[in-house]
C-alpha cells in the first residue's frame, strides 16, 4: 500500500519547501538579504582571523556556528546566534586590542565594528528573526521521522496566517517597503512553494484526522476554523485521492459512505466516548481504537496517517555513509559499513539524552558539521540532527583500534572545549578560500 501511494502521489519534502522559500525571500527581500551578507561578513572575519577570534572568545563561551551542509535554515540561525553573543561583539569590537587591524585589513574591520554598533542593523535583525520565526518553528515540527503527515495542511495554513499578521503589525517603511508590500512579496512565494508541495495526500490525510473535528480545535482558534468536510479545497482534493485510491465504485462508496458517518459523527463513529477521544487521542491511536467498523476507511488512515513528511533523516544517514564509506575508503564490506553508520548514528541519539548536552559549560550546537570526514585525527564532535536541540558536545571515541578499512584514528581530547589553538587551527581550515557561507542543504530548486 505504501508503495502505491508514493505511484499515485508525488509529495515533494516540505522540509525542502520550506528551507527554499526561507532562500527566495533571503533572495527576494533586499533589506533581509543585506542583514545576511552582513552578517556572513561578521562571522566569516572573526572565524578566519586568529586575533579577532582570541578577542571574542574573552568575552563569551558560544561559537560562531558553522553550519553544516545538511543543516535547513542556516541562514536565520546563524542570525538568532549572532543575536544572542550581541554584547561579545560589542565588547570585542571596542577593545583595545582591535586596534590592531588599524593597519591590517582595515576597511573589513571597519565594517565589522560600524556593522556591530549600529542600533539600527539589530533592530533590523530582530524584525528578521520575528518575521522568519513562524517558518522556523514549522521546519522544527517537520523536521523529524515521526508521521505528522496528517498536520502538514493546517501547519501550512497557520504559519501562513502567523507570519502575516507579524508583518502587517511591524511597519518597516525606513527599509524601503511597506508592510503590504512585503507580505504580498512573501506571500506569492509561501503560496508558490505551497502549491508545489500540496497534493491530493494532504488533503486526504487532512481530513482523516479526527483532532480537526473536535470541539477543542474548532473554537480554540480563530472564529473562521471549520471541519475539514465543510472546506471546499480540502473536499476536492479529498475526492480525488479516493478516485485514484479506489477505480471499483463498490469499493468506492463504501469508502465515502464511512468518511461521512465519521466527519459528521453518526452511525458506527457516534458513540460517546468515539467523539470525546477526537482531541485527546493521536490520530493512528484513535482509528486503532474506534475505525474497526469501518474497516476498508480504517486501513486507509493508518497507513496514510502513519507517514512522514520529510526525507531528511534519510540524508543525513547517507550523508554519514559517505564518510566511512569514499574512494580512499572503499574496502569496507556493506555489513560493516551499514553497522558502523547505525553505531555512529545512535550515539548521538544516547548524548543528546545526558544533562551535559543542556546544561553544559559550552553551547556548541553545530559547530563541528557531519561532513568535517573522518581521515584526520580530530576531535569528533556528534552534530544535533534537528532544529530542537540547541547546543552539541563533543565525544572521543577511545576504544582501541580504528575499524577495519578505516584510516581514521581515535582523538586524545576530553569531553570538554578543546585548546584555542586547536579550535583556531581547525576552523580555520574548515573555512574555504573564498569565506563564503553554505547557506543550506538544499543547493537547487526542483
């Protein structure tokens, strides 16, 4: 069955959507691309010079993140850190030691220290930040390989509805636009990638969620939230997907004879404790519970509600693969590798459960990326995989011999921060020559 929904839909990510409507309204909204160059311009200046990045670390324990190349909405998280470190900056661009790029690179430290002293590029961040938050936030919920695929319509519409009345409540005329033209800019390219990413599975996935009936959704929200059997996009697309799902009409109205007794609570869904368990239990839990008189509808809803909605923990598995597994590194055999890759994987699902990871002296969140390779005898850090958890902490792994086909050598360092020099050392040769920034996992648009 699943395969035959992925024949009869094509679902794009929307994770990828997402992370690629974040990039066209970077590209889109002048005022908002130019906070992110200068912001790249801040922290590509202090991680590549040693002096300036000595001088900063006097005054604060958080990094300047990195990225990695698998990491969604980089971008924008770069700015919540660079927003949070605000006062380091300040400090560190008024020491008296910055005036040793009085005589070295002189006009990029002047823009650093004129960037960092305005109270005007903060303001303009922090609108940025409030405005992308909505966006955020979603990406956070989709971000995972837990099957929320019946929530992805009304999370669309909602952050849609959020960020629309962030904009309209924040007038930015000294940045060139009013507030309705910026929503109307954001807005075609919210709609643009929506159309893109909404398939008749949404709807159908939509409306076979029971939370959207219950008395709790419908008037804990706004006055105008309505069932989704009364929503004319959500019906059609609804009807399509059991047309395509079920060409025999017996079937078929069968089908849509049990969708009506459930949406409108009657017959074999009338019971009493079948509509109080609409808000409380999670939909796969509800049709396991109370769908067995409506078998055909119930086996239709657990399989379809029982889907994930992004193809990220996927990646980011065969992105690890391709670190113990490369040209250099091809003598592995696929047991080992696969084993490997599931060892690696799983560590960082064990750190990310200790004290230490919150409440940790350091909040290095992302600093080391999953693609820093395995070849150099280095400090391994296991890099957070979602958007949740805000800081990393690195691991050595000590435990004798490396594996066999593997060049790769246990490092000597203890869980705590490495030495400045180390850290220096090796960001400075994560940087490329150019400085430049990768933006996000997501290099081209479909």
């Amino acid at each position: 069955m699943f395969l035959f929904l992925l024949q009869v839909f094509w679902t794009p990510c929307i994770v990828h959507s997402l992370n690629l409507a974040l990039k066209s309204i970077a590209s889109d909204v002048t005022w908002i691309g130019n906070i992110i160059d200068d912001a790249r311009h801040i922290r590509n200046f202090v991680q590549n010079h040693t002096n300036a990045l000595t001088i900063y670390k006097e005054y604060t324990h958080l990094s300047l993140l990195k990225i990695a190349d698998t990491r969604f909405a980089s971008s924008f998280i770069m700015l919540k850190r660079l927003r949070e470190v605000k006062t380091a900056l300040g400090s560190m661009v008024i020491s008296e030691f910055w005036s040793f790029w009085r005589k070295t690179d002189q006009s990029a430290s002047k823009k650093v220290k004129d960037t960092v002293l305005d109270d005007g590029w903060w303001e303009r961040v922090d609108l940025t930040i409030k405005i992308m938050e909505p966006i955020i936030s979603l990406l956070r919920f989709a971000d995972t390989d837990k099957p929320i695929l019946g929530d992805v319509y009304e999370g669309w519409d909602s952050m849609i509805e959020s960020m629309k009345t962030i904009v309209i409540q924040n007038e930015c005329p000294e940045y060139g636009t009013t507030a309705e033209s910026l929503w109307s800019t954001i807005q075609d390219i919210l709609m643009a990638r929506w159309d893109k990413n909404c398939t008749p599975l949404h709807c159908l996935a939509h409306s076979l969620n029971p939370k959207f009936y219950s008395h709790e959704w419908l008037n804990g929200g706004p006055s105008n939230r309505v069932p989704p059997h009364m929503d004319g996009e959500i019906s059609h697309g609804r009807k399509m997907a059991f047309r395509r799902l079920y060409p025999d009409r017996a079937l078929l109205d069968e089908v849509e004879e049990g969708f009506a007794e459930f949406s409108t609570t009657s017959g074999r869904f009338g019971g009493y404790d079948v509509v109080g368990d609409r808000g409380v239990k999670k939909p796969y839990s509800w049709w396991a519970t109370h769908g067995a008189t409506c078998p055909i509808l119930q086996q239709l809803a657990l399989r379809v509600l029982s889907q994930v909605t992004s193809s990220s923990c996927c990646e980011r598995n065969w992105s690890t693969y391709g670190n113990l597994y490369s040209v250099k590194k091809s003598r592995l055999e696929q047991s080992r590798a696969e084993t490997m890759v599931y060892v690696h994987s799983n560590l960082r699902l064990i750190y990310r459960q200790r004290e230490e990871w919150v409440k940790g002296k350091t909040k290095m969140w992302d600093v080391f990326p999953d693609d820093m390779g395995l070849d150099n005898s280095i400090e391994l850090a296991l890099a957070n995989m979602d958007l949740n958890d805000p800081v990393l902490e690195p691991v050595t792994f000590d435990d004798g011999e490396p594996p066999e086909g593997s060049s790769s050598t246990p490092a000597n360092a203890d869980l705590g921060m490495g030495s400045e020099e180390e850290e220096e050392e090796g960001e400075d040769e994560e940087e490329d020559s150019s400085g430049d920034f990768v933006d996000s996992g997501m290099e081209e648009d479909y």
